[in-house]
C-alpha cells in the first residue's frame, strides 16, 4: 500500500516538474528569484528531452510499483503519461526533440524579456 501510494506521489510530483520546466517562467515573470531554481529544472528538462535519456524519477516509480505487486511499464514518463494526454499516437525521437525546442524557446523567450526589462531599468 505505501509502495503504490509513494509511486502515486511521484507521479504527481513528476507531472508538477515537467509542468515547472515547461510554463515556470511565466512565473519568473512575477517572482525574478524564482529563476535560480527554474533555469537549473529546464536545464534538465532540456537535456532529458535532447539526450533521449529517462528521468530517474520514473525507474524508482516503476520499481515503487512492482513492489506494490503492480505492472510496471517501459520508456519514459512522458511517453507514458503525457504523451497520451498532448499526443494521440506514442512518443517519437522527432516529437522529444520538437518538446525540448519549444520549452527552450518559451522559456528564451521569457527570459528575454526579463533581461530587456532590466536593462532598460539600468539604463
């Protein structure tokens, strides 16, 4: 029971990080300090997307939930959880790819214009 409630937590936490990584610079907006803590997650978030790796996070869920006597899954996260919300078909190279090139560019964006706003005010 605490092994498939604990793999349950991950998830949620899971979905709020990549969330983060993805649309946290909108808070940045409003909390500049914030930025230490969310240009580090899409640090991550980029490199897991562009390097085709696994975020650790889901081998210690897949684990939570064997131990729970529940069928684990293969690949990753995304493939298994947001995929089949944001994309009808499973999750491709190409797709990954074109996920990290738009949460950098959102992000570059936002950050962007952070930095022109503090120059200006500096100038």
């Amino acid at each position: 029971m605490l092994s498939r409630l604990t793999a349950d937590l991950i998830v949620v936490l899971h979905i709020g990080f990549v969330l983060f990584v993805a649309l946290g610079g909108f808070l940045v907006l409003k909390w500049p300090r914030l930025a230490w803590v969310h240009l580090p997650a899409v640090a991550w978030g980029a490199f897991v997307e562009f390097s085709g790796w696994v975020c650790p996070l889901t081998p210690l869920e897949n684990w939570l939930r064997a131990q729970a006597g529940e069928t684990d899954y293969a690949g990753d996260f995304i493939a298994q959880y947001l995929s089949t919300i944001l994309y009808p078909e499973s999750l491709t190279r190409k797709i990954q790819i074109m996920m990290g090139t738009l949460v950098l560019a959102v992000n570059l964006a936002i950050y962007g214009r952070l930095w022109w706003a503090h120059c200006k005010r500096r100038g």
